[in-house]
C-alpha cells in the first residue's frame, strides 16, 4: 500500500486511555513505515494548586512538598512515556523510529499539540478521554478542542482498546470520502480489512432511526418515488465503490479484502455505521471530514460529530 514513511504524532497524557490510542496504532500501522512521536505536555502547576488561589505564590512553588510532588509525577510520566516506547519496540517497530518528546506547556495543552503537529506528521492520535475526564462528558476537553481545531491533517479519536484489523470506511463518493478511505489505505497494515460503506436513509417516520432533524417528507405519500430514488442512489452508489475497490487493489490490497456494504431503513447515517461497526466487531471508523455539503457544518460534518459521541471501543478516523 505504497512505500510512503508516515509521521504519527500521539498524545500521551498519563491517561490509561492514552495509552489504549498508542497500542492501536501500534497493532493497525505497519512497524516498518511508520515514524511515532509520543508526546507529552509538562503542566507544571496541577489544578489541585489553584482551588484556593487563583494564583499559587511562586515562593510555595519551592517548598518541599510542591516540589517533591513535581520531581515524583514527572519520574512517574517518564516511566510511562519508556513503557509505551517499550511497548512499540515489542510490536516490531525499529527502536529508531520510536521518539519521546516532553515539552513543558507553554500556551495551553490543547494549543501546544495543535503547534507541534504542525511540524510534518502524517496523524494526530489522542485518546477520547484524558486524566481529566468528567464523569457523564463523552469527550475529553482537549481533544474536543482539537477536533474542532485540527483541519491540516488527519486525526484518530481512540475510545477503550480497539480491535486493529478490520476498518469501516464510511462512504457517500463525495470528494472527502474518498480521500479519507485512500488516505486510510495508505496507513493500514497490509493484512487489514476494508468494507467500504454506504447508508441509503429513508424518508419514513416510520422506519429505521428517528430523527426529526434529517426529516423532510413521509415516503408512505410517495411510495413509488422513494423506491426509484433508491433504486438510482444504490446504482450510482455501486459504480462508485467499484472504482474504489479497483483503486484498493491497485494499491496492493488483495480483493478479497476488500467488501462493499449497503445500509438502508436508518434516518440516522451516523447511527447506521456505528450500530454496524459495534454488531460486527469493526474497530476502526474512516470519515471524510465533509461529504457533498459545500459548507463545513461547524467544526466537522454532522455525522462525524455524532459517530465521536457514540463511538465505545472504537478508533475514528477523520481525515481531509
């Protein structure tokens, strides 16, 4: 799948779920082509100073107790950083091709990553919760910020621990769509799987997923208009995946790796991939970060914002 040496930048905060987005891509990228950077932000001052100042006197800072706590945390995050180095050696990555890179903060966390990431990576990866996670928030502060900032290269939203071989490519033959499924292509390991995947919604109230802000009309008033718009969106559907699936084989993906998959009955495409990647073990979700809108709705597409919120095990790739 190409011979490109990728640059992976990953956010290790000290999180067990930092360290889940660091194993899966150490079991979804190949060892050999693949360049990673573990990096790690030094917030000095925990937040646990400021709840009774607003701004902790720099003499305190000096004392015994504030000081051995930063010499113990940093001795601890050091650890951490070697044994997820250590732990990409044992994948098989060359000892070369694994960096550790420890910054003290120097803007904000979130500010800091979006800067070094601008320095020539391929991937941003970072957890989808941090040591900061707030009981009922799906999303970590940080890396909601980040997936509302990063535009200039691709990222991964990592939730629990990910199965690495088999990846779900979101697919509706806009522009975006599929530059994210190549883009992931040329990521995988040459063993994964693809199924490349497209939901038709219906028009009904009444079947698949309700929601009311992907509504227009009840196909049950025009039965025979609904079935020919299927019946022409899966046929223009079909011919593009098609030329997809060459490409993949072109690339050096052996066809019967590759599959093609068309959902229908769902309102909801966002539900409709997610309920499809849970029900059949997919751990990796690719999305283009706009289908055929000409507008960018926010920060992303509506249908990558839900996917993040209800991805559980599961890896989301948003890509360019």
């Amino acid at each position: 799948m190409g011979d490109k040496m990728n640059r992976v930048l990953i956010g290790i905060d000290g999180s067990v779920q930092s360290f889940n987005a660091a194993a899966y891509i150490s079991g979804i990228m190949p060892p050999d082509k693949t360049m990673i950077v573990l990096y790690h932000v030094d917030a000095e001052v925990m937040d646990l100073y400021f709840d009774v100042e607003d701004k902790p006197d720099k003499i305190d800072m000096n004392q015994a107790s504030y000081s051995d706590w930063i010499a113990m945390r940093r001795k601890n995050m050091a650890s951490r950083l070697e044994k997820t180095r250590d732990m990409f050696i044992e994948k098989g990555f060359p000892g070369k091709h694994v960096e550790i890179i420890t910054r003290e903060i120097e803007i904000g966390v979130t500010r800091d990553i979006i800067e070094e990431s601008q320095r020539g990576y391929d991937l941003l990866v970072v957890g989808k919760t941090g040591v900061r996670c707030v009981t009922g928030i799906t999303t970590g502060s940080v890396t909601g910020k980040l997936i509302s900032k990063v535009f200039h290269v691709p990222m991964v939203v990592v939730e629990g621990r990910p199965e690495t071989r088999r990846v779900l490519a979101g697919f509706d033959a806009s522009k975006g769509s599929i530059s994210a499924l190549r883009s992931m292509a040329g990521f995988a390991r040459p063993e994964t799987d693809f199924t490349i995947c497209h939901v038709v919604r219906a028009m009904s109230l009444l079947s698949g997923d309700f929601d009311v802000f992907s509504t227009s009309i009840d196909n049950s008033i025009y039965p025979e208009f609904d079935v020919q718009r299927i019946m022409q969106q899966k046929k223009t559907i079909e011919k593009a995946m098609n030329v997809e699936k060459e490409w993949l084989v072109s690339q050096g993906v052996p066809a019967e790796k590759i599959q093609t998959s068309i959902l229908e009955g769902y309102m909801s495409r966002s539900q409709a991939l997610v309920e499809k990647s849970k029900k059949e073990g997919y751990g990796s979700l690719v999305l283009g970060r706009r289908g055929h809108s000409a507008v960018l709705e926010f920060f992303m597409g509506r249908v990558g914002r839900k996917v993040i919120q209800m991805s559980d095990s599961m890896a989301v790739w948003i890509i360019n």
